[in-house]
C-alpha cells in the first residue's frame, strides 16, 4: 500500500526548479499555508504580506497545473489553526499521512519550531535542502575558522575562486577583485532611470481577505496596482530588463540616492531571489555574461555579482553561526524608541522623510538608503537595534530575517561591537550632500552645526564619537574623528553636546 507524504512549503520557498517537482506522485501532498504565525510575529508592510500571499496562491495553481497534488491553507478557511505545527498535525490526521518532508528553513525560528515539532511527532520527519544557495549554512563559519573578524572581502575572492566566476583561471578578471571605488558617483538626472517593466497585478479581492482577517500593517498597500513579481515568468522579465537597460549604468549610480528618482538602475530582484523564483546562480551568470558579451562594464557587473555571490551568501553565513545570540546584540547600549515619523515618514529632514517615505509607499529602498540615511540616524540618535531591526524586517519586501538581521545590527547599528563591520556607519550631512539631492531645499541647514536651522546629523555625528570614546578611541578605521575632536575647544566640544542633546529629546518633533 502506497504511502501519504506530506512536503510543506513556506512562503519564501517557491523555487519551482526543485527536485521535488521533476515527477508527479499522487502520494505526495504539497502544503502551502497563509497563517497568522507569519503575518504576526512582526508587523509587516503591506505589500511585503500581499505579495507573499500572492505568490503562494500562484505557485500552488502552477503545482496543480503540472499534475501535483497540492492542500493550501486560506487565511480565512474556518480549519485554519493559524500556526504551522497545529495545520500540519491536522493535515497529517486528513491524509493519514505516514512522513512530513519540509526544505530547508531560512529562519532560525523556523527552523527550531520545526525540529522540535518534528521530535514529538509519531511519524518520521525529514529535512531536505532548499537547492538554492551558493553555501551550505555553515561553509562561511569554516572559511573563518580562528579569525575574530568576519571580513567579506576574504569570503568573496573564495567565492568567486571557487566557483569560477569573473575569473581569468586563478586571477580575477581585470586583475582587481572590487571596483567599489568606481561606483560612487551622484546622480544629477541623466542617463534617465530604465522604465519600470514590472507587470502591475489587482490584488484588491487579496488584500479584502487580509483586511477581513484582521491582520495588522503598516504602509501603503497598492492592491490595484500591485508591481511586485507574481511568479518566475515575471522575475525573469525583470531580470532580462535590468541586464539590458540597468545594469549597465549600476556600477556608476549604486549609492546614488535622488527624490526624482526611486529605483534609478537597481534591479529590484531581491524579493523574487529571496523567495526564490529565482536562483542566484542564473542572476549572477547572465551578470557576468553581459560583462563578458561587452554590453556592460566591468566595475557595474562586478559591483552587483558582488552582492549576490559575495554580501548575500556572507550574511546567510553569519546568520547561522551566530543565532540566536545575535539578535541581541547591543554593544553600544542604546535603548531609545522609534521616532513617531518612522511610521509615517512625516519629519522635516528630507533626507528620512525621502528615504521612509519611499519606503512606506515602494515596500523598498536601496542599500545606500538604508545604511548610510535611516540606519545612520538610528545609530547617531541610539535608537535601540533589536526596534531598528524589526522596523527593517517589517518594512522591506525583501527583508527575511536571515539576511535583513546581520545588515542592521551587524552592518548598520554596529551592534555586534566590530564582528562584521571593520567601523561604524555613519557620517555627518556632508555624506548625504554628496551622494543625494536630498539636502536642496531642506528645512535643516546641511553646513550648520549648532542653532535651530543645523542639520541634525552634523551635532549627532560628533555626539557619537564623544560619547562612544572609550568603546572606539582605538579603532584604527575611525582615528581621524578623533584627531578632529582633539583638536576642538572645550567650547565647540560643549556646544555640539548640548545641541545632539537637544535632538534627542526632541526626536519626535525634528
């Protein structure tokens, strides 16, 4: 007699190039479940819940379409027990099923539940790979064995060594591994920001179901007109414009930051990647094919591989060495809450109001945005990093907890104390001045330092540096601010404390 198999399905696991689908079993039962364990554990953003949602719904039409047997689980199906061990002891109990298979997790909290759901449980259990990664969890944590310093540069020239990629046999293409410092260029409108390609979706019957759950968010949701991939077919139309009309401005523009334009030459992939509509592998080959076919230059395609093979596959690597300890890392001690206007985006610095706001109504921001303007100010101001990083992973598409938590409080809010950032991230209004137009126009003054109309970075910026001398003073990254402090008056010192400070009681009206 044959036997019922249940295989679960999470929501950032809709690769429909797995194994598990090279055959048709009608003993094998595919679960996809839309439970208020996911939707509330954070509050997420709108469309971040949408698009999951909808992807999910798609992916199990295209499993039944092929001739697999699929149970999905509504968020407002009467039987619905709302978390994922319940729903799937239930379901075992309707198929009699005699084995539970699931890929994989992502998340170290899915990943115990699971395991400690699986232990109790009278029948077998068994975890299989999600096919997806460069690494295995653990690869990055042998590549570092014995070093204190998790240092991405040494990760990614093993990467791209070992897996051949930009390489003229050993030796990088071009004889340099990183074109970071070609990169940098402000963008003053021109060349003009690709067309947005995305197929717009009316999710508005989606979005009824989750207003009538009663599940809390935040953001703008856009269900008419909803612009995030459905499915592989619309992931790869969108990589196919970002390699032809993107990518080859990319390099030039990626820190680039403008209130005329949102997207600039970003690809906006990052959400079909990380609920893997599509694999990185073929990202990173059609990347390195443009470059290698003479469409794109070498410092633009090497400056977004690196992002893929190099910062993703890293991240994914301190991320499953370091749980669960990580997530509470505060090596600074900073304990302060989330201005109101994280909310809304409603401040009278342009820069935040420009970069929240975006993020509030687009689900998205580029990486420059996030570290060098939001995670910036929250790092200066001491706002606390386990609220900065829930915030991040409520608010971003693509945030899923084992690539969004290394960024803000390893990258971002320094809260590890060094382990993955060689300094702290942070500057002053002249930073944001040059790589934005941010500045033009804004309430705050980007030269003031003290008085009314000064830019709050500026008194923040050398605040933090005072207040933090005895935890930084001996970084050998970060000995010009402190050259600069020494070389100040007790007076200018006195002033731009008592300034920061009045900043930080007033951070809600800024």
């Amino acid at each position: 007699m044959a036997m019922t198999k249940i295989r679960l399905l999470l929501g950032d696991q809709l690769n429909l190039q797995h194994s598990w689908f090279h055959e048709v079993d009608d003993n094998h039962v595919y679960v996809l479940m839309e439970v208020r364990q996911e939707t509330d554990y954070v509050l997420h953003h709108a469309q971040k819940i949408l698009a999951i949602f909808a992807a999910m719904r798609d992916f199990a039409k295209q499993l039944r379409e092929r001739g697999h047997k699929v149970h999905y689980v509504h968020i407002n199906d009467a039987t619905n027990l709302h978390a994922i061990p319940a729903n799937l002891d239930a379901l075992i109990e309707t198929y009699q099923a005699r084995e539970v298979e699931y890929q994989m997790p992502d998340e170290w909290r899915l990943d115990q539940q699971l395991y400690k759901h699986s232990r109790m449980s009278s029948i077998p259990w068994r975890m299989v790979d999600s096919e997806h990664f460069y690494t295995s969890r653990h690869q990055a944590a042998d590549i570092f064995m014995g070093r204190k310093q998790w240092l991405m540069e040494f990760f990614y020239r093993q990467m791209r060594t070992q897996h051949q990629v930009l390489m003229d046999d050993k030796k990088p293409v071009g004889d340099q591994w990183n074109y970071d410092h070609d990169n940098r260029k402000p963008w003053r409108g021109t060349p003009a920001e690709p067309a947005d390609v995305r197929t717009m979706h009316d999710h508005s019957a989606l979005w009824d179901d989750i207003v009538n759950a009663g599940i809390a968010s935040f953001g703008r949701p856009q269900e008419r007109e909803f612009p995030w991939p459905l499915n592989r077919e619309e992931a790869l139309e969108q990589l196919n414009a970002f390699i032809q009309h993107g990518l080859p401005f990319f390099g030039d523009f990626q820190d680039a930051m403008s209130s005329k334009a949102w997207r600039l030459f970003h690809s906006l992939l990052s959400f079909a990647l990380n609920v893997k509509m599509l694999n990185p592998r073929e990202v990173v080959h059609r990347a390195e094919t443009a470059f290698r076919e003479g469409k794109v230059p070498l410092a633009a395609a090497e400056g977004f591989i690196r992002q893929i093979l190099g910062w993703r596959e890293y991240i994914r690597g301190v991320y499953w060495n370091f749980m669960p300890e990580y997530a509470e890392k505060n090596f600074f001690n900073h304990q302060r809450v989330l201005p109101s206007w994280f909310w809304n985006g409603e401040t009278k610095m342009n820069c935040l109001s420009h970069a929240i706001g975006q993020s509030l109504e687009q689900a998205h921001a580029h990486h420059i945005q996030r570290l060098m303007v939001i995670g910036n100010f929250s790092l200066l101001a001491g706002l606390q990093p386990q609220a900065v990083h829930q915030w991040y992973l409520g608010v971003y598409i693509d945030a899923f907890e084992w690539v969004e938590l290394p960024n803000t409080i390893g990258m971002s809010q320094f809260a590890d104390g060094g382990l993955l950032a060689t300094k702290p991230y942070v500057s002053s209004a002249a930073y944001i001045d040059k790589m934005s137009d941010y500045c033009k126009g804004c309430h705050y003054d980007k030269k003031q330092r003290i008085g009314e109309k000064a830019c709050p970075f500026n008194a923040l910026y050398w605040d933090f540096f005072e207040r933090n001398k005895r935890l930084l003073a001996k970084n050998p990254r970060i000995g010009m601010a402190y050259r600069q402090i020494e070389k100040m008056d007790e007076k200018t010192i006195h002033d731009f404390k008592h300034q920061a400070q009045k900043i930080l009681d007033n951070l809600d009206k800024l």
